[in-house]
C-alpha cells in the first residue's frame, strides 16, 4: 500500500552535510544527533547512511530510541542518562548512558556500569552536573569516554559561547574522559575552537541552517510531496477553505493536495505557502491548511491532474520564516503518515 503523501529524502544531501560538518570541524570527530526519530526523517534509515559515511557516535535522548538502534551495531549515546527504570536495559551495554545529575552518576555508580558519559553545565542550566562537582571529585573513578556541555546561544553571536567555551576547557584533564565534545550543529560555525574532539550536529545534517553563514554550504535534505486528490474550478467571489478566508478575484483552477497539518504541514503555511510542479513553476497556497488536506492555486499549470505528485516548499529557513515555527519543529512534526523514500539527488 501506499500513502498519498511521502516525504523525498535526499541521501546525497544529507552524507555531504555531515562531510561538510565533519570538515569544518577539523580534527575533532563528527557525530550525529539522531533523536526524535532522526528529527522525523527515520533514525535508522539515517544512522545508516552515515555510518556507511564515517560518523561513529550517535546521540539518542531515551532508551526507547536506543534499543530502536540496537540491531545496527553503531556506538549510541542515550543524552538523558539513567533513570532508576532504565537501570536494566542501560546496563546491557547497547548505548552508553549521557550521567547528568548527582543521582545519576551515583546510581550507574552502584549499578557497576561501565563505560559512559558525562554532561556537565556550563551556563544553559538545563541538564547536566556543575563543574564544581567535577573538579571536586564528583567522577573520579568513573570510566568516562566523553564529557560533554550544550551551547545555548551557539546560533547567535553571544559572549556566553564563549565562556561556556572556556569553562568546559577548564575541566580538560580533570576527568578520566577521553574526549571532550561541546558544539552542537551552530557550534560547528563557531570555529574549531569550538570543535574540541568530538562535534554533536543534529539540524544541519538534515537541511536545516543555524546560522546564516551556513546557508551556501548546506543541502536541502528533506522534501513533502503529496498527491492531487481532487481539482476544481473556482468561480470569481467564491471561497476556498474552513473560515472562507480566500476568495477567488478571478476564475482560479485550484488542486486539493493529500497533506496538512497533522502531516507537520503546519497551519502557518495557510496562505502563505508554495508548492512546485516538476518545472518550477510555483503554485500557491490559497486559505486555510486542513488536518489532512490543503488547497493550491493551479491556473499556472494546467497540465496537473487527479492523482499527480506536487512538491511543497521545505527550503527550512525560507519555510521557518513563511510558517513561524522553527526549523526544529518543521522536521520533528512530520509525521508517520508519510512515505519515506530515500533517493540519491544530484
Ligand atoms: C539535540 C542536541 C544536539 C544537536 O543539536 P542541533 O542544534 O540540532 O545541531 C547536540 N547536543 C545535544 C546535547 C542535544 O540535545
């Protein structure tokens, strides 16, 4: 069976966004968040291609998602560490838990574990223990691989990049980590000062852009298509959609697409989004995005039919800006109803 909606992944995109990640990050290794379910694009489907690429660290938030990875063989990550109900699947050695808090490093401490890794806080106070911990002996004996912060501003131009920069250098040598690791996706931009020895992008490998002087070296990753299930002309001054908020000035072909929000397609695109025929020409979103379904100008081409596959603009930046939700929301929402077929673009 298929779905009359799918989502066209491009294998190529994504393999040179990670090249690309992976060579402005120097020396350090490249990994790969690939939580949410590869920020919706399919975890596994992802992990592959780029371990077939060379990434070799993977990042995970939950258990769930670990064991979902399992049968790949590739290093994971659990970023959310150990609760008392992951005790035993954490130490079955599938992933390697992220410890951040005192309670979590205390209970892998009981539980025997093995290898792991830390978060330590270096001014986002989300997760992850103090530095002062640290450098008072809070992981000494742990076996630690890496230790690891989050950068809150990385894509702005804010002085705290840096001093989380510096904080976390301070703990080098503090621990028994083999490595450190600091930049997400935006902090891959900040230079490699940032870089350390490992580097954790997420957004950019899938198309998405964190800061503008990342736009021309980043691929499109990620695109809907769906499929025509009804046109239909629509007479000057009639209206189109729930609320009637368009209104046709002139005799408008108009095509219903197989796509709305609960597809992601998020409701901020209502009028205000685009979808494209195979030759460029742009149809235009008209009224209000439906929970299945949306409505497309098609006067400028009359060639699409009942059952024709239409593209939808998913530039991520231009996307984001058009709909109002962030670039983060616009992979993660796309749902499971969606075909996901992965093809090898130019
Ligand atoms: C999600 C996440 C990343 C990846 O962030 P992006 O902004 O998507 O590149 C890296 N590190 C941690 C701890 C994360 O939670």
């Amino acid at each position: 069976m298929t779905a009359p909606l799918r989502l066209r992944l491009d294998a190529a995109a994504l393999v040179a966004n990670w090249r690309t990640l992976d060579r402005l990050s120097g020396a350090a290794a490249c990994g790969a968040a690939v939580k949410a379910d590869g920020y919706g694009l399919g975890a596994a489907q992802v992990v592959q291609r780029l371990a077939a690429a060379g990434a070799r660290d993977f990042f995970v938030s939950n258990w769930a998602e670990a064991v979902a990875l399992a049968p790949l063989g590739v290093t994971v990550s659990v970023l959310h560490g150990v609760r008392d109900e992951d005790r035993g699947v954490a130490l079955t050695g599938i992933a390697r838990p992220v410890l951040n808090t005192d309670a979590q490093v205390a209970r892998w401490r009981e539980a025997g574990g093995g290898l792991c890794d830390v978060m330590v806080d270096t001014g986002m106070n989300r997760l992850g223990v103090s530095a002062a911990a640290v450098t008072g002996g809070l992981l000494d004996g742990l076996r630690i691989e890496t230790l690891m912060s989050h950068l809150a501003c990385a894509d702005e131009d804010s002085a705290m990049n840096d001093r989380q920069r510096v904080a976390l250098a301070g703990l080098a040598g503090r621990t028994s980590a083999r490595r450190l690791s600091l930049a997400n996706s935006a902090g891959v931009a900040l230079g490699c000062g940032y870089a350390f020895d490992l580097v954790r992008p997420g957004l950019a490998l899938y198309g998405g852009v964190p800061r503008p002087d990342m736009a021309a070296i980043l691929r499109q990753v990620v695109t809907p298509q769906a499929q025509v299930l009804q046109r239909r002309r629509v007479s000057t001054g009639a209206t189109v959609g729930y609320n009637a908020t368009w209104t046709a000035t002139h005799d408008t072909e108009v095509a219903i697409l197989n796509i709305g929000y609960a597809d992601g397609y998020a409701r901020g695109f209502s009028d205000r989004g685009c979808a494209r025929v195979a030759d460029g020409t742009a149809l235009p979103v008209i009224g209000r995005v439906s929970m299945d379904l949306i409505a497309i100008d098609v006067s400028a081409a009359p060639g699409v039919l009942e059952g024709d596959w239409i593209g939808l603009d998913f530039a991520l930046p231009a996307a984001s800006a058009a709909c109002g939700l962030s670039q983060y929301e616009l992979l993660t929402r796309l749902g499971p109803r969606y075909d996901r077929e992965w093809v090898s673009g130019a």
